[in-house]
C-alpha cells in the first residue's frame, strides 16, 4: 500500500485495530453487522484535509474529529465508516462511494495531490488500498490562486478551485510560481491486442486501456493477481484476448447500489501485463 506523506492510516473493525499488510491486505472475511473504520491522522506541519465529494462533484472539507478526541487538537484526523454487503452467492464485499476515504495533501510550492483510501474486496479478500488520483500544480498571480489542470476541459472543476482558493489560503501563497506549462502527454504506440493502461481505480476495481480499436473499459476480474490483489498500473502495456460488448452488472438482491452501466463500447478480456510502466 502506498504511503500518503505525512498521513497515517488505521482500519479497525468493531473497534479492534486491523494489522495492515505492505500490499493492503487486511482479512479474508467480513459480515453484514460489523462496522469497519478508515482514519488518517494528518501529522503536525502536514497541510492534509478530508473531502467530500458528491454527485455533482461538489467539494466540502470532511469534519475534523481530532478536535473531539484530542484535547490538544495536534494534526487532523479524519475518518468514514464502511459497511460491509453480501453478495446473492454470499459473498462479503464494499460497495463504492461509501468505501472510500479521499484527501487532499497541499505543499508551499504549489502542488496539489488528492488521494483515496479505500477497502475493496475480491472474491473474499479484503484490501486497503490508497491511490494518488491527482497531482497537479497551483499557481499565484494577481491575488489570486489558479489551478491550469482543473481549469480547461475536460477536466474543468470549478468546485475544486474554490476549495483550493481556501486550502492555501491556509498554506501560504509565497511559494507558489506565476505561471508554469502542462507536460505534453506522452507518445506511445500498440499493435495486434496490445493494450496501454491510461488509469485505473483501485476504489472502483476498474480501469481504461487504450486499443487499436480505441478506448475499452478493463475490470479487476480480467486482470491477474499480483500476487494477492488484481489490479493494473497507468502507463503499463498490456496484451487482452479480446475486446467485448460491456457486460451491465446488476447490484446484488437487496444492494442501495446502481445498476453499473458504463459509457464504454468495449471491454478488454483476458488482460494480461506485457511491459510494465514505462
């Protein structure tokens, strides 16, 4: 599992400290009733903050609990509770959002990174999992803070920006450049069933690769174990069996959970690592 700088993480379970494996692993079978806690306590000089994030990619700061449990308040800790669904065939499992934790880690020089902290389950198996879904670069110019990435479509979220205009509001700006470039995105090429692995959702078990044929959506259950957990990495080459019409998976009997549906017109099957990222 890959560490949050000055961030650290716990997961208990009925109130019982979890042991954490380094690939994430933390049991192999939970039931409907327990309840299961993810805490990041942001350590002292650490600027972290807990999000909230919605449908509509509204963004609100989560409730500091470290005020409430620390009489000297030192850092912050924020904290979820998950609970745990079976499955129709009884299998325990999360279902996302509610299984996911996310936070925004801001440094005096401008750089921005949202992490999630997630439990998901495979076939039983239970994972921790963290995953660095953004790292972009602010800037101050004309008494104000900008943000080029989340500024220009499609990544536009102006929800976001309002959130940052606070967070180094708090940071400081005097660290932060005028002006600075987007890294031109990198060149690649693929043949035959080669695949090339754009991103992946480790709280949402499921990723895009980039084909021949275009843009096809790929799921955990296509994917190896490595050695536990199966999962791809963005900037790996990968080699599929075939490209399908996506399968729509309905929740199981008696889920809050959607319907998944997915805009994607391919799914990669089969998926196996070729080259890793390069």
């Amino acid at each position: 599992m890959e560490q949050i700088p000055g961030v650290r993480i716990q997961f208990f379970v009925d109130g019982e400290d979890v042991l954490v494996d380094e690939d994430g692993y933390v049991g192999r079978v939970y039931l409907p009733g327990q309840r299961a806690i993810i805490e990041a306590k942001v350590q002292v000089g650490s600027h972290g903050y807990g999000l909230s994030i919605d449908g509509n990619k509204n963004v609100v700061f989560k409730r500091d609990w470290l005020s409430y449990e620390d009489e000297e308040g030192k850092g912050r800790l924020f904290k979820i509770t998950v609970p745990f669904k079976t499955s129709n065939l009884g299998v325990p499992h999360t279902e996302y959002p509610a299984n996911t934790l996310r936070m925004l880690e801001a440094y005096r020089d401008g750089r921005v990174q949202i992490w999630t902290i997630s439990l998901v389950s495979q076939e039983g198996d239970f994972f921790l999992v963290t995953h660095k879904q953004y790292e972009v670069r602010c800037c101050y110019r004309m008494g104000a803070v900008y943000c080029p990435y989340f500024e220009t479509p499609p990544h536009s979220w102006p929800q976001l920006i309002g959130v940052l205009q606070s967070v180094f509001a708090d940071v400081g700006v005097d660290g932060l450049p005028s002006r600075f470039s987007i890294p031109e995105t990198e060149k690649f090429y693929l043949e035959g069933h080669q695949g090339r692995v754009m991103f992946w959702s480790p709280e949402q078990q499921w990723g895009m690769v980039q084909t021949t044929e275009g843009t096809a959506r790929v799921h955990w259950t296509q994917v190896p174990r490595r050695p536990r957990r199966a999962f791809l990495v963005p900037g790996e080459t990968v080699l599929y069996t075939e490209l399908r019409t996506p399968l729509h998976q309905k929740p199981p009997a008696g889920s809050a959970a959607k319907e998944r549906r997915t805009s994607f017109q391919k799914e990669a099957v089969g998926v196996r690592l070729l080259h890793g990222k390069q």
